[in-house]
C-alpha cells in the first residue's frame, strides 16, 4: 500500500495486473481459505494477521472490479 497526498491509502497493483482470470481468481480463494482457518483455529476477526490479509484481498477485488470480470462467488 501506498499513501496519497490527501492521506488516502492506495493499492499497488502493478505486481497483480500480471494474473490472467483464473489465477486472480484462486488467489483469492487461498486468501479466504487462509482467513476462515484463522478464524476457525481462535483469530479474532480484528487481529493483525486477519486484517493483513483482509487488505491483500482487497487489493485483488480492486483489479477484479477493474477488469470487470466475472467471478464465481467463495463459496
């Protein structure tokens, strides 16, 4: 993450353009698995580790969203 002038937070996503559809796609699945194991083995859903990877996972639905693409909801 990156910080812009007016303070706002931004998402460097020159390192995730590279991903076609399916691999976007599957990194988020392994960023949710990741995150209901943590719950599942006690993590607090405001711990640290929880909301790293809450902000990894937002930074792929921002270039999903940008691509406009369709993916299957996590399930």
């Amino acid at each position: 993450m990156t910080l812009l002038a007016n303070g706002e937070e931004a998402c460097s996503t020159l390192e995730l353009n590279h991903l076609d559809d399916g691999a976007l796609y599957n990194a988020m699945k392994n960023i949710q698995n990741q995150m209901e194991e943590a719950v599942r083995q006690g993590e607090s859903l405001t711990s640290e580790y929880i909301v790293q990877l809450s902000q990894q996972l937002d930074a792929y639905v921002v270039i999903a969203q940008t691509r406009k693409m369709r993916v299957k909801p996590l399930t």
